[in-house]
C-alpha cells in the first residue's frame, strides 16, 4: 500500500482535528452536567431549605403567641396577643406558598403532606383552646395545649426537620456529582492534551524526518549533480511515497546527465580520432612527397 505524504499529513492533523471535537465535547456535556447541580442547588434546594427553616422557625413563633394568649387574661393584651397570632398564622400560610412549588422529590412531599395535615390539627385544636379560654375553662385549656396540641407540634416540627434533611441530602449529592464531574473533565482535559502533545511530537518528528531532512538531502544532490559529480548517490529512491518519486525523478535526470557525458565524451574521442587520423595521413603523404 502507497502511504503518501499528502495522505500522512491528512490523517495526523484529522486524529488532532478528533481530539479537539471530543475534548470540546467531553467539557461542554461535564460542564453542563456541573451547571445544573450548581443551578438546582442555588435555585431549589438552598431556597428550599431556608424556606422550611423559615417555616419551623414561624411555627415556633406562633406557638410562643398561642402559649401567651393562653397565659393572658387582660383584654388589651389578649388584642394584641391575638393580632399577633393572625400575623404568625398568615406568615406561615405565605411561607408555605412559597416553598411548595419548590418540592423536588416524593419523599419531600410526603414529608411536606404530613407535616400540612399534623398543622392543620394542631390549628384546629388551638381553635378549640381559645374557645375554652374564652369560657373561663384555663384549666382544660392549659391541658390541651401542653398535651396533644404539643405532641403535634413535635411530630410536624419533626417532619419540616425531616425535609430539610432531604434538601440537605439531595445537595449535598449533586455536590459529590459536581465534584465528579470536575475531576473526569480534568482527568479527560489531561488524557486528551497528553495524547494531542504526543501526536503532535510525532507529527513534528515526521515532519522533520520525513519530509524536510530528505528534501534538505535531495537539494543537496541535485547541487552535487549540477557541479558535474554524477557519481553521486541518489537517496530514498525505494521510499513508496512523494520523497521517493522525486528520487526517482532525479535518478533519472543522474543518468540522463550521464548518458549526455558519455556521448559527449564519444564524440570528443572521436574528433580526437579523427584528427590524429588526419595528421597522421598528411604526415604520410609528406614522406611520399620527398621520397
């Protein structure tokens, strides 16, 4: 098979020309794959676990509200106290709002569903507190809430905790993910640069090799011819390639030249010939005369 220079050169620069496209395209899907954890963690879980702390945090609040209005008897208070817990109950319900639409997973909605029906209970009961409060049975009232109204605030405390963790969990693996990612991309960034320095050492290896040091080699022939040294060896004739069809071409030219010498040559020694044939012929024809 004729492997040619043109066909060399072709197949080293597509090799790199491969590289390139697979090392773009390598980064570019790693690089994609990185944003979107980023993205889903700046986006969705980060807010999502600021939100449920918010929310715990708020349930807290209306509990300390509830147990207030549960321990006060005047009335101005009791207003304000009141006023309090309608503004508790309505950050909540907006807190709420915002982070449902945030749930990313069913184990975080059933956490989330659970902790909605608990509070719905635990809302309920207070609603039935304030209406033995309000009938002068304190005493009840007290049991109610530091008993089954607080069991459920623990039981849907537990469950905002729970989904917290999940976000926590979940970012905490498209962390892990990112982190992956990053490294194949480098170890890939690494492998594919390493392979394009050695293609490329051997690409300039043969460009030196195979193409300039026979055509510096073939120039200085071609030199050596045109002084007339004809003896001159003709190198990389049995090369299959366009180094060894030049050295063909100008082995052809040598023994041109030579063969145009040696005609030369033939007809120079004929002359020579001739003449001392002609000398000789009129140097007979003088002895003939004086004989």
């Amino acid at each position: 098979m004729r492997i040619t220079l043109k066909n060399s050169l072709i197949a080293v620069l597509s090799l790199l020309t491969l590289l390139l496209i697979g090392l773009g395209w390598t980064s570019i899907d790693k690089l994609a794959e990185i944003e979107h954890n980023v993205e889903n963690a700046a986006t969705v879980l980060v807010p999502s676990i600021s939100a449920v702390n918010k929310i715990n945090g708020m349930t807290s609040e209306l509990r300390l509200k509830q147990m207030a209005r549960l321990l006060s008897s005047e009335a101005e208070y009791v207003r304000t106290i009141d006023a309090g817990i309608d503004k508790a109950t309505k950050d909540v319900a907006d807190l709420r709002a915002k982070y449902e639409p945030m749930i990313t997973s069913e184990e975080e909605q059933q956490a989330y569903d659970k902790f909605a029906e608990q509070y719905a209970q635990y809302q309920k009961l207070f609603l039935e507190v304030d209406r033995l409060i309000d009938a002068g049975y304190r005493e009840q009232a007290t049991t109610l809430f530091r008993g089954e109204m607080l069991t459920l605030f623990d039981s849907f405390s537990a469950d905002l905790d729970r989904a917290v963790a999940l976000n926590e969990a979940e970012a905490n693996s498209d962390y892990e993910a990112s982190i992956v990612g990053y490294n194949s991309a480098r170890l890939t960034l690494f492998t594919v640069i390493g392979v394009g320095l050695l293609v490329s050492l051997g690409a300039i290896a043969f460009v030196i090799l195979g193409i300039a040091r026979p055509i510096e080699r073939i120039t200085h022939v071609m030199r050596e011819l045109s002084e007339g040294r004809l003896e001159t060896e003709i190198p990389y004739a049995d090369k299959r390639n366009e180094i060894g069809e030049m050295s063909k071409a100008l082995s052809v030219f040598r023994d041109g030249l030579a063969e145009t010498e040696r005609l030369r040559q033939d007809q120079v020694e004929q002359a020579a010939r001739a003449e001392e044939d002609k000398r000789r012929a009129m140097h007979a024809l003088a002895d003939d005369f004086d004989a």
